[in-house]
C-alpha cells in the first residue's frame, strides 16, 4: 500500500487499489510463464468480457491503464478483478490458488470509504474457496483500521485470524542469534545493551548482528560505538520511510523527538497550523503507524528506534535528516 499511496501522492483511490490487484495477478503468472504458459493467454482473453471506455486492454502494460472516471466502470472493474482468482483457478489445473498479501495495509484507512472496501473485499472472499487475503501492517491492536477490518461490527467481525508478532524475550534472543548468527558473542553487559537497542524486535537483531565483529565479545562499549556508527544500516526501515513523508510530518514526528509524548491540546500549542490540520496529520501518522495514542489521551511515536535514530542524526550532524 506505501507504493500505491507514494505514486498517488498520498490520495489513495479504490480504483488505484483494485487495479494493484490486477496487477499483481499478472505478474504472479508472468513469473511463472513456464509452468502457467497458457494462464496468460485465458487471462487476457478474459479482458474482452470487461466493456469500459475508459480502458484500452491493447496496453500489455496493465500499470499504464487510465483510472475510470465513470462510476459504473469501478463498478465493472472490482466485480472482474475480486471474481478474476476463482475463475482462473477454476479455468486452468496447473493452479491451484491465490493467497493476496496487503502489506501496510493501515493506510486503506485513508480511502474514501475505507468500510465499504473491506466489505467488498469480505462479500467476494466469502464465496471463494481458493483465493485467501493476508492483511499485514504496523499497527496498534486498538487502532481505528483495526475495528473496521475485524471488530465487532467491522467487515470481517471477528472472522479473520488474527496474529500479533511480539517482540522476542532476552532468552528467545539469546537463542535465536545463537541459531542464526556467525559466531557473534557477547559480554553480560553488552547482550544487555545490544538487548535494550533491538528490544527483541526481530529485523532489528538481524540489522543489528550483521555490523559486529564475528570471533570477538562485544562488551557494553562495542555495543554503544557500534550502534551509533552504524544507526543507519540498523534503522534501514526508517531511512525509506522518512523519504516518503511530508513537511509536515516530518515536522511532527521531530516535535515528539524533542517533547516526548504530549496530549492533543499540548500539541497544538506547540504547532503554527490550525486544529483541523493538525488532527489530519495525526491521523495520517497513526495509520501509518508511526504514532500511536495511549489510554491516558496522549501521542507519542509507535517506535524507538525512529527516535534513536533522528536524535543521532541531529547529535553527528547538527540537524535532522531532510
């Protein structure tokens, strides 16, 4: 979805949605243009079914298609695209399913009708037998997007399976880099700091173990040199992150570097622009789960590292990363 929402300039479009779908279909197949030869001949063979003037299917480009600008032609293209992994599952015995994988997925929130686009995806997903949707994101279990996907009242009320990925225990990191790592050892003071910079997060330990010395105990010294040398190759997911967010957000995200977390009123008291802007921005920011909202009615940033990050950033270079 942070492709989509990139190319789109953040105006995220149910159109632009259902057509990363059709996409994706044809280059699942393309891949495997061996195996499925005759898949990408029934799929675009197909295409003559869908009737839109608005779309020229001679385009072998499907990413070049213009968006509908005609209500039923959306109507037409998410019907096609939502029945298209059934049929051709049903059509061609080589395949046998489609699993669809929405990854960061919390910004649907900012379609227009994020609850209707849930319900269309739940109204086809219902009737299919081989084609299963993964919904995967950074994401607060109290999140808004999460009460529309699979709350009580939401899309998929409480159908969905729903796995939380925690952070790894000292123990279970321990045993994982033990598993997994080129002979990296520690001191008892230095697994202590390398355990309290990763938190146990996974794609921090891996970022992390890949910048120390192999055959040499890390003491507590190493760790703290290490980290701060090579905070960029260990907070990699933050560097791309922070190249596709705004002025604005960026301008936000650095207030709560230097205020820590703050109530709505603390924070507009702390900003030139008016309230309904601010309250945009904080909601932009959440969907794409980089802030989140307590129980005692305060914001601050989801992750640590992103303000690890910044602070060495601002402390090395005297400013923060434009």
């Amino acid at each position: 979805m942070s492709d989509i929402y990139g190319r789109q300039k953040g105006k995220l479009s149910e159109e632009e949605v259902i057509k990363e779908f059709l996409c994706l279909i044809e280059e699942s197949i393309d891949k495997n243009t061996n195996t499925f030869k005759n898949a990408r001949e029934k799929l675009f063979n197909t295409f003559n079914q869908l009737k839109l003037k608005n779309y020229n299917f001679n385009n072998s480009n499907l990413r070049d298609l213009p968006i509908p600008i005609i209500e039923d032609n959306y109507n037409k293209l998410s019907k096609y695209v939502m029945e298209l992994p059934q049929k051709i599952v049903d059509s061609i015995e080589e395949i046998k399913g489609f699993i669809i994988v929405v990854d960061e997925f919390q910004l649907l929130k900012t379609l227009e009708n994020p609850e209707a686009f849930f319900w269309l995806i739940r109204s086809y997903a219902q009737k299919q037998y081989n084609v299963s949707y993964i919904f995967t994101g950074s994401v607060s279990n109290t999140s808004e997007i999460i009460g529309m996907i699979n709350g009580q009242t939401g899309a998929f009320g409480g159908r969905m399976f729903q796995l939380n990925i925690n952070e790894f225990s000292k123990e279970q990191t321990k045993n994982y880099i033990d598993e997994k790592s080129n002979n990296i050892k520690f001191s008892e003071e230095g697994f202590e700091r390398f355990y309290k910079c990763t938190r146990g997060i996974p794609s921090y330990i891996n970022s992390f173990c890949n910048i120390l010395p192999n055959n040499m105990v890390c003491t507590n010294e190493i760790i703290k040199e290490s980290f701060k040398l090579n905070i960029d190759n260990i907070a990699l997911l933050w560097l791309s992150v922070w190249g596709t967010l705004t002025d604005m957000e960026k301008e936000l995200i650095i207030l709560f570097v230097e205020k820590g977390e703050m109530d709505w009123t603390t924070i507009l008291n702390n900003v030139t622009y008016s309230k309904v802007t601010l309250t945009k921005y904080l909601d932009i920011l959440s969907n794409k789960g980089i802030i989140e909202y307590s129980a005692d009615g305060k914001y601050y940033l989801s992750d640590i590292m992103l303000k690890r990050w910044l602070e060495i950033k601002h402390e090395t270079r005297g400013r923060y990363p434009q």
